[in-house]
C-alpha cells in the first residue's frame, strides 16, 4: 500500500508539474500572441510612414521645382532690368550728346529712345544731320562752322 501511495504521490506531482508547464507554455503563447500582433501593427505603421515620407518627398522635390523655376524668372527679370537700366543709361548718354549739339532737336531724342527700347536702327544727329557730302553747300555759314568748332 505504501508503494500505491507513494506512486499516487509522485502522479500527483507529475500531474501538478504538468499542470504548471501548461501555464506557463499557455502565458508563453499569449505572449508570443501579443508580441506578434505587436510586430505586425508595427511593420504596417512603418509602411504607412515610409508612404508619407514618400509623399514628402514627392512634394518637397515638387516645391523645388517650383522653387527653382521662380529663380529663373527672378533673374530674367534682374537681367531684363539691368539691361532696361543700361538702356536708360545709354538714353542719358545721348541727351547729353543733344545737350552738346545745339541743333538736334526733341525728334532725334525720340528715336534714340526707341532705337535703344526697341531696337530701331537710328542715325546718329551727326549721321542725320552733318552729312557734308550730301549737301555740301549747308554749313558754309560762319555760325555753323563756329558751332562745329564748338563741338570739336
């Protein structure tokens, strides 16, 4: 009898044992469970972010773009206005010339100012005007001659 009871015993601690095994593999698997379900919301919230920062980068390389494309007409317009400011200048050149010359008059200033805004092939006043050898009795006179003198 002691041998049964003994044997009983020691079913009761295998039985008891197995019993703890099975918790703890239970606790395991929820764990495991848990730990899976974890892993995988992680690795579709790392997809959802990647396609964001794809989208950003979409637009960032778009308002580059834009960006770079706003410089390029920023400096046209700086070269468009320096070239207007060299004509302006150029202008300021010639009216000093008219001011030199006594006898040109507002029409030649006109059509320096369209010859530089527009391109117009203009004849200088000394060109239009001081042509000796289309006409060369003008300028004969002791005024002009004193006036050419000036000019000189």
């Amino acid at each position: 009898m002691n041998n049964i009871l003994q044997e009983i015993k020691r079913v009761q601690n295998t039985i008891f044992n197995v019993q703890k095994e099975i918790k703890t593999l239970k606790r395991r698997v929820a764990a495991y469970k848990g730990w899976t379900k974890r892993y995988r919301k992680q690795q579709q919230d790392l997809r959802q972010e990647k396609e964001e920062l794809q989208k950003q980068v979409t637009q960032l390389s778009t308002q580059i773009e834009v960006g770079q494309k706003a410089k390029n007409q920023r400096d046209n317009a700086i070269a468009e206005l320096n070239n207007l400011i060299a004509k302006i200048e150029l202008f300021k050149v010639a009216c000093e010339k008219a001011d030199k010359i006594r006898y040109a008059d507002k029409y030649y200033l006109i059509k320096e100012a369209e010859n530089l805004l527009f391109g117009e092939e203009v004849l200088t006043p000394t060109e239009e005007i001081l042509d000796y050898r289309d006409s060369p009795q003008m300028f004969t006179d002791p005024a002009s001659i004193n006036r050419s003198l000036l000019d000189k």
